[in-house]
C-alpha cells in the first residue's frame, strides 16, 4: 500500500505537461492556421 504514493504523486505532475503541451500545440496551430489563411485570403482578394 507503501508503494502506490509514489505513482499516485507523478500522476499529479501529467496534468501540469499535458497542459503546456496542448498549449503549445494549439499556440502552433494558431499560428500554422493564421499562416495558412493570409495567402488565401490575399489570392482571393487578387482574384476578385
């Protein structure tokens, strides 16, 4: 029973990276999806 603390207290740290980690992919999301956009948007606009 001793030795189920240990898991039990990394476990509370996996939040805490998973976290940073959606936010660093969907920060880089952002930025691929607004970097995606503006050339459509400006041959749009040069079609038009």
């Amino acid at each position: 029973m001793g030795q189920r603390v240990r898991p039990t207290a990394a476990e509370m740290f996996v939040p805490a990276d998973l976290l940073q980690g959606i936010l660093v992919v969907s920060s880089f999301g952002f930025w691929a999806v607004m970097l995606g956009l503006i050339p459509v948007l400006l041959f749009r606009v040069w079609l038009a």
